[in-house]
C-alpha cells in the first residue's frame, strides 16, 4: 500500500539532486565562487537529511502495520518540511548571485523551497490524520498523498534549475557542498 508513495518519492530525490552540480568552470568569477560557497556549504547535510527521510518511507513500502506507517512518514515529512526551510534560508541568507538576473532567481528559487517545506508540512498534517484503524481509508489516503508528492518535484524544479544555469551552477558545481554524494535516488523496488 506504500509503493505509490516510495515511487512518488524517487521524483523528491531526483529534484534534491538537481540542487547538485556536475562540475565545471565559471572562469574564476570571485565573487560567485563566495556565493556558492556560502549555498553549498548549507546544502549537503539538508540533502543528507531529505535523503535519509525518503529512505525511511523506502523502507516501509512493504509494511503491513497502517501505525508504522503514519509515524514513519509523519517524521519524514516533518524532516523534508524542515531541511527544504533550511535550504530556502540558506540560498535567501547568501544573497542574489552576482550575475544577470541573480536576484530574480534567488527569489525564485526561495519561493520554491519555502513552497516545498509548506507543502511537506501539510503532507504531515495529512497523514497524521488518517485513520489507521481502516486499512481501506488509509491506503486511500496514502495514495491521494502519493499523488501531490508526485506534482511537487515539477512544480519547484523550473526556479531550481535556473538558480543553477549558467555561471552560477558551474560555480556551485566546483563546491564540495553541492556535489552529488553516492546516493543518487530512493531506492524502489517492484
């Protein structure tokens, strides 16, 4: 009954991970290199923690208990809600970058996180009412929380990945904070 969710979560990490550059040179623009650095320094351990969230509902895709469940996706919710507040603070508290349009997509890509952890904290509020006494209504539920999982990642990752075009995700690409770390995507299995 918690496949939907585990799916939906595999598209989560994948817009975490487009936070995360590839590498690159900004031809050693100063100035952006401080600003990145202030973002990525934040990043890693926010994506440590959205990773490990989104493992911990992995694991329960196939737990019968409807009370494991809710608690386990409950505290992961709150995690996501909690670690994409912080990411939004982060890239907020280090400015526009120093290129054309910086402060634009600072701005776009605040409103995106701030918009993900409002929306993990109404998933957690949505599953903390389900009832686990009716395992019909639950999976109902869990399956109308999959579904709005499944429409965040797209809808916040077009201000993401313009905060990291050009000069400036070349230069978040160069900091040890924004490179990917070996865990790539929640793990699903059929």
């Amino acid at each position: 009954m918690n496949k939907k969710l585990v799916a939906a979560l595999s598209g989560g990490a994948a817009l975490v991970l487009a936070l995360t550059g590839c590498g690159g040179d900004n031809g050693g623009n100063k100035k952006l290199d401080d600003w990145a650095k202030k973002v990525c320094d934040q990043m890693q351990p926010q994506v440590k923690k959205i990773q490990d969230a989104n493992s911990a509902i992995a694991g329960m895709q196939n737990e019968e208990d409807s009370k494991k469940i809710q608690q386990t996706d409950s505290a992961a919710f709150q995690a996501n809600a909690d670690a994409y507040k912080t990411l939004a603070q982060s890239v907020q508290n280090a400015g526009a970058p120093p290129v054309k349009d910086g402060e634009t997509s600072q701005q776009n890509a605040v409103k995106a996180l701030n918009d993900l952890s409002a929306a993990y904290t109404g998933l957690k509020a949505r599953i903390d009412g389900l009832d686990t006494g009716d395992k019909g209504k639950f999976a109902e539920g869990l399956k109308s929380i999959a579904t709005d999982i499944g429409k965040l990642g797209s809808r916040s990752d077009d201000a993401l990945k313009k905060l990291q075009s050009g000069d400036v995700g070349k230069a978040m690409a160069k900091q040890p904070g924004c490179q990917k770390t070996g865990v790539t995507s929640t793990p699903t299995k059929k």
